[in-house]
C-alpha cells in the first residue's frame, strides 16, 4: 500500500512540477512578446529547411528542450504581413534540404513573388541544394526571388525525378504468405508491391506521366524565372552540378559565404536589423472578436475512423471523431462567413472518410456558408473524397490529387503456418463468418461478396465525383484509380483553380459576398494543444523521440509510413518521390 501511495505522490509530484515551470514559462513568453518590436531597416530571415506543419503537433517536451513545431499558415502570413511592415525592407531565406513538400514549396512561392510586387528584394542562399541529388524542389523555389546565392565549392542536385517502387511478392511467397487483393481498377495500384513481382504497364505509365509532369513544372518555372540559354532538360541529365558550373550556366547569381552576405546586405542596402521568422511571428496577432470570421480547418495525414495520433514513424493520422468535433466547434461561430479547409492527405479509410465529407457537407447547409477547399501536397483517394465537399477546390500546379478507385483483400499465412509447425481449428458461425481468415483464401462465393463490396464503393465514390463536379470527360477515363498532379486536375474539372492559401481566402469572401478589403479574423482548427493535452502526452511514451532513435539508426522512416497506408482501401499507392 506504502509503495502505491508513493507512486500516486510521485505522479502528483511530476505533474505540479511541470504545471509550474510551464505556468512560469507562458507568463514570460507573454510579457516578451509584449516587449517587442521590430526595428527600423530590418531584413526577415527565414529557414525553409524547418518543418512546417498543417496541423499543430507539438508537445510540452518540446516547448521545455525549444524544438519548436512552426506552423505553415503562419510562415505564409508572415511573408504577407512583412510585404506591408515598413520597418522590414527585405527577406533573406536560407534552403538546403527542405521539409517542405512540393505544394507547400510553390504556395511559398506565390507569396515571395507577392512580396517582390512590393518594390522589396527577397534573397536565398543555400549551402548547398541537395547536395550531390535530390535539390529539385529546393531550386525550383530559389528562382522565385531576386537572387540565389550559394556557397563555393558546394552542390545544385538538380537532378531530375526519381521514383521507387518497392515489390515483395517473392518474399513474401518465401516465407508463405499469399497477397490477394482486388481493386477498382487497373490504375489502383496500392497493393501491386504485394500481389505483383514486376510493374504493370498502367502503373508504370501512370508514373511517368506523374513524374514528366513534375519535370514539365520545374523547367517552365525556371525558364520563366532565369535566363538561361542552354536546354533545361541538358542541364539535369548532366546533374549534379559544382556551385561553380551552376554560375556559369546563370543557375546562381554569387557564390559567396553566409556571413558576408549579411555583411554585405548591411552597408549596401543599409540594413541594420535581422530579424528570425519565429520572432516575427511571434508578434502577429489574431483580429479580436468582434470581425467576421473564416474558420480555417486543417486535415492533414492519413485518414481513419476515431482519434488523431502521431505514430512512431512520425506520419500523422487524422481520426474522424476529432474532426467531427471540430466541425461542431465551427458551428457555434455566431458570425461565421466561411469555411475554409486544407487537405494535405494520400487517403484512408472509406467509411472516415464518407463520415467527413458528409458533416462538411451538412456544415455548410447548416451555417449557409461558401465551403472552400485548399489542397496540399497530396488530396489522394480519399483525400480527393473530402474535396468534393467543398463548393470550390484550389489546388497547386503540382499537388498529387485523383486516385478515384478502391482496393481491398487481405494476406493469407497459410504456408507460413505449415513452415513453423502451427495448426488452426477453425470454429464459425455463419456461413462467411471467417470471410477475412488469414488463414484461408477467398472461396468463389467469398470472392463475388468481397468484389460486390467494392463495386458498391467504387460506384459511390464516381457517383459523388459526378454530383459534385462538373467533369470535361467521361468519368471512366478520370478515375478507375488514376493519379493527376493539379495541373492535370484542372483541364479535368476535377479542380476549380491553381493556387494556394491567398487564392482560397479570396474565393471565400467572394462567394461570400464581402469584399478582400473588409477586416475578418481566421479562426483555426483543430485549436493548438493546450496544456492539459501536453501533459497527457508527457505521461506515455513519445512517439517523436521513437522516431528520432529510428533516423539516428538509419532506418528511412518514409518507407515505414508507405506501409502504413496499405490497411485501408482508398489511399494513395506506396511509392517514394525522389526530388
């Protein structure tokens, strides 16, 4: 009983412990905020290296080891706000590997070419794009402001694109387990890695139709940004390039060290100040109350039924329950205009989201609001799903979106039963009680029930796509599991426009009928964490630190989250886009 007791005092213990420094914490945060200002003659400086996140994840554990988590609407306002602050004459990024993914890259992209509209100058530097591969994405958003620079003796990997597909059929058998897998249709092709030892001839025209797109994107941007005079295309088959070859081709403007650019920025443009993105941010503040407002809610991850989580692969999964929940949240606002939501999301589960689309769809009718949909980097299957709740859908040129198609089956461990000596007695009730044994293959009857299933999915997947869209083509050559980028989605009519976070609010107050220069205030969903949900997380094991011991180790947690996806019937297919 004693040894009870001093585990309950010691919880108690921990918990007050932290309530304090925590309390302690936020009331200097707040009367440092209040403190500051920004000076006269100040560049932003912004590191496009960090991530940031459509949905607020950050832990207490993070807050106390200064591992901040920024947020990607803030960086977009940020940008925004800067353009109007006299007191900010410019902006100085920093780029080398980014964590942004690509329609995150050109959404940052739009708004630096908003500022430069300013008469200001926007500058980037990196050590180095991707070193030796990979640095597509990063150079693409380089051209966009006034001047790259770049280190001496350092790297551009504009190589080109790279996809892997990963295929286990042959060792799965080695070990006797059996894929059997159906789809809707020959285009969905999620569950070809384990039923398939090769790729078919669909799949493989479907990703070089994806990747050529990609590829088309960059070099129209660089062509339109640089003056070059040699092929673009020349240029990545002969990557990756030397700091000093991409000089001499006009890739870079300089190639210069970090500290005596800013150097030089001071005594030639007169700038005093540099000032971080997150302590500019820091200084933004939301409209009070009194404005109307545009609920901005952010679905990002992996769609499936019940509570959102971080796994230990680091993937975020948006569980439906938390969403309804902020739906609800959202129809209390009394002075409610309009319903903006982001979809950064490959898919998941069909039943999820259904349940998602019809409560958005149900919100709208409810408040009588324009509903406006944003796209990610991916509004995948069931991703594209959610969207066709939206009254307008804005995507990037380069989001990956469609996917229009179901899959289902499951994995038989039939023979690897019989290779470790394990027997099975099967009891049932019910003809077809056992219909997704792991232990047995479909029966004929089994198959036609299961195949009817995902007909009956499929069917109400492409008849929501047809009343909510007004499509340029027969839905049959639309969806049937094909993958577009935005672009391609556009001349489809599976999306209204091309564009990010600044489009979408436009197209909000339009439908709503006010006018861009009315004062509104953005309400955001899901709310950031409060401490009580920090501390809930402080009390099981954190998913973050697992996943930092994973990279450390060399485990690539990318693949990890491919596999993740594959328990649920519409979610993009598991590739690897190397950029």
């Amino acid at each position: 009983m004693k040894k009870i007791l001093k585990k309950i005092m010691y919880f108690f213990t921990v918990i007050g412990f932290f309530t304090v420094i925590y309390g302690i914490g936020t009331l200097l945060l707040e009367v440092y905020k209040k403190q500051q200002y920004v000076s006269e003659n100040s560049i932003l400086v912004i590191n496009l290296d960090k991530k940031y996140s459509e949905v607020s994840d950050e832990s207490i554990i993070d807050e106390f080891l200064d591992q901040k988590h920024y947020n990607f609407l803030k960086l977009i306002q940020s940008i925004e706000f800067a353009a109007t602050d006299d007191n900010i004459k410019g902006i100085l990024a920093y780029i080398n590997i980014s964590a942004l993914d690509m329609a995150q890259i050109q959404n940052v992209a739009q708004v630096i070419e908003k500022f430069r509209k300013t008469g200001k100058p926007a500058y980037i530097f990196s050590h180095g794009f991707g070193p030796f591969g990979q640095g597509n994405r990063e150079y693409y958003l380089a051209t966009f402001f006034d001047k790259i620079f770049m280190q001496p003796h350092s790297t551009l990997g504009l190589n080109g694109i790279s996809i892997d597909i990963p295929f286990f059929k042959n060792v799965l058998q080695k070990i006797g387990v059996e894929a059997e897998f159906y789809t809707r249709y020959e285009y969905k092709t999620a569950m070809m890695s384990f039923t398939e030892n090769n790729i078919s001839s669909e799949y493989e025209n479907e990703m070089l139709k994806l990747g050529n797109g990609i590829i088309d994107e960059f070099t129209e941007a660089i062509k339109k940004n640089r003056t070059i005079s040699e092929d673009i295309k020349s240029i990545i088959d002969r990557a990756p390039l030397s700091s000093e070859e991409a000089l001499a081709l006009n890739l870079v403007d300089e190639l210069t060290y970090l500290p005596q650019l800013k150097n030089r920025l001071k005594e030639e443009n007169g700038v005093e100040h540099f000032i971080s993105f997150d302590r500019y941010s820091a200084m933004l503040h939301s409209k009070g109350d009194e404005y109307p407002a545009i609920a901005f809610l952010h679905l990002g991850g992996i769609i499936a039924p019940g509570r959102s989580y971080n796994d230990i692969d680091g993937e975020y999964t948006l569980g439906s329950q938390d969403v309804l929940d902020d739906i609800k949240q959202i129809e209390k606002i009394k002075d409610l205009i309009a319903v903006v939501v982001r979809i950064d999301s490959p898919g998941g589960d069909y039943n999820a989201s259904d349940e998602i689309y019809n409560a958005l769809k149900y919100l709208k009718q409810k408040k009588n609001v324009p509903l406006i949909i944003t796209q990610g980097g991916y509004a995948a299957s069931g991703g594209y799903f959610i969207s066709l709740a939206g009254d307008y859908i804005i995507s990037e040129p380069l989001t990956i979106t469609g996917s229009i198609g179901v899959y289902g089956g499951k994995f038989i461990f039939n023979d690897l039963w019989k290779k470790l000596d394990i027997s099975w007695k099967n009891l049932k009730i019910g003809k077809n009680a056992d219909i997704l044994s792991a232990n047995t293959s479909f029966t004929a009857e089994e198959q036609k029930i299961f195949n009817r299933f995902l007909d009956d999915t499929y069917n109400d997947f492409t008849t929501k796509v047809k009343e909510n869209r007004q499509l340029r083509q027969p839905i049959d050559e639309i969806a049937r599991g094909r993958v577009w980028t935005g672009k391609q989605a556009l001349e489809l009519g599976l999306v209204d426009e091309l564009g990010g976070y600044d489009e979408a609010v436009f197209a909000a107050l339009k439908q709503a009928g006010f006018s861009s220069n009315e004062t509104y205030r953005i309400v955001n969903y899901p709310k950031e964490k409060n401490f009580g949900d920090k501390i809930r997380e402080l009390l099981v094991f954190n998913d973050a630190k697992i996943n930092e011991i994973l990279k450390q180790s060399g485990v690539d947690i990318r693949y990890l989250n491919l596999f993740k996806r594959l328990q649920y019937d519409t979610v993009m297919l598991p590739l690897n886009i190397k950029m």
